[in-house]
C-alpha cells in the first residue's frame, strides 16, 4: 500500500497529498503555477498533475473552476484524487487517468500547464522507484508529445505554459513553432545571483504573431543570502 503525506503549500488552507517515498512536489510547481496569467479560461488542462498541486493552485490563486488534472501514473493519481477531496475541489478539478498520447478531449483548451519531465533516464540519475523516474525522465511524457498535443487541443491564441531545465532551452524554442507555438514570454530562474539559470518558463501561444517578452529573472538568493524579492513572490503575494 502506498504511504503518504499531507502536506500545506503557501498556505496552511491548501492541503496536498504525495508520496512518502518517491517524487514530491518542489519549487517548480509554485513558481509555474504563479507565472500564468490570470485570464478568463473556460478549460484548462494541466498535463501531468502528479498530486495536483498546479491544478490546485490555478484555482486558489486565479479562481479558474473548470480545470483537468490528467496524471497516468496509477499512484500519483490516488494522491490527485485525495488532494482534490482535501480541499473540496470536486466540482472543480477533474481528474483525468490516461496517457496523454491516447487522450483526446471533447474540447478545446484556452490553457495548457505542465511541469514535464525535462531529460532521458540515459542523461541523469536514475532512481530505484520507477514513478520517481518517470516524473524526473522524459521517455514516458517528453515535450514534443506536449506540443503535438497543444497543437491538436489548444484553441487560437490559447497559451500552453511550461517549466523546463534552462539548459534545454533551446530544445524548446528550436521545436514549438513546428507545431504552430510561438514563444511569448520567457523567465528565468536563478538559485543564486551569480549562479547560471536553473529553470526557464515560457508561455507559448497556439497560431500568435512573433514577438517574445523576456521578463526580469528570479534570483532565489543574493550572493548566499535570503532574496527579499523572492520572498515576496513566492509567499507575501500568495495569501489565499
């Protein structure tokens, strides 16, 4: 039997459920969820949930109310569903249990969110739990098959946000436009300030003119000490 925790997120109202052992929500997750635009959207997806944190978060942070959390892993799933009652988010978060390859929605989405595994298990580390690797690997979930589905089931205009390693940025802005994407904004994320760019997180919009935003970079810290300004962004200005 899986074991869990419950855990708050950038309030003690937002409860999530994840894995004792294994793949556990990190930075990432807030920092995405905080870079989408609030906007009106009647569909939202968020591809790959794991425990539903972004899915969550789009709610509690813009108010949106018609969001699917699609997760295939069989346990990351029971921690989605156990997440969505936590928080009575029945009538507002669908939980979704599919391969996204075999996915095909009644729909079309205004936004598309996922925090997909950035790297082949050849690349990296490879660890004992296979969930684990799937989260952290892409062989399962990689970013073309997110961008050949955006290009299937993202309306016009509709925008598709994405957080990936910053190194592979050019992976992404060499392929979206293959698939009608074009990069609209761009933020990087920084653990230090004198530290290279650790994360990057693009918003794409689906058959948009070319023109790019690259926004002020996150600095998590200054020169080893507490950034104030990251403070701000990733508590202060996330009270529920």
């Amino acid at each position: 039997m899986l074991e869990t925790t419950i855990d708050t997120i950038l309030s003690k109202e937002i409860k999530v459920c994840q894995p004792k052992n294994g793949f556990r929500f990190s930075l990432d997750s807030v920092l995405l969820a905080r870079f989408v635009s609030k906007k009106k959207a009647k569909y939202i997806i968020d591809i790959g949930s794991g425990s539903g944190v972004i899915a969550l978060l789009l709610h509690k942070l813009y108010n949106f109310t018609n969001i699917d959390a699609l997760e295939y892993q069989e346990s990351m799933y029971h921690c989605l569903n156990e997440t969505i009652k936590l928080n009575s988010c029945e009538n507002i978060i669908q939980p979704i249990n599919i391969d996204l390859k075999q996915y095909k929605p009644k729909n079309k989405y205004n936004i598309m969110v996922s925090n997909p595994p950035y790297r082949k298990s050849s690349s990296g580390r490879v660890c004992n739990a296979h969930e684990e690797n799937i989260a952290r690997f892409d062989d399962e979930l990689g970013i073309i098959d997110i961008f050949k589905f955006a290009k299937s089931y993202l309306e016009n205009l509709g925008s598709l946000y994405i957080s990936y390693d910053a190194d592979l940025t050019e992976e992404l802005l060499g392929n979206s436009r293959k698939y009608n994407l074009e990069p609209k904004r761009l933020r990087f994320f920084h653990p230090d300030i004198n530290k290279p760019a650790r994360l990057v997180f693009i918003e794409f919009k689906k058959a948009s003119s070319v023109e790019m935003i690259v926004e002020p970079p996150i600095f998590q810290k200054i020169n080893g000490q507490k950034n104030d300004k990251f403070d701000i962004l990733f508590t202060e200005e996330a009270k529920i």
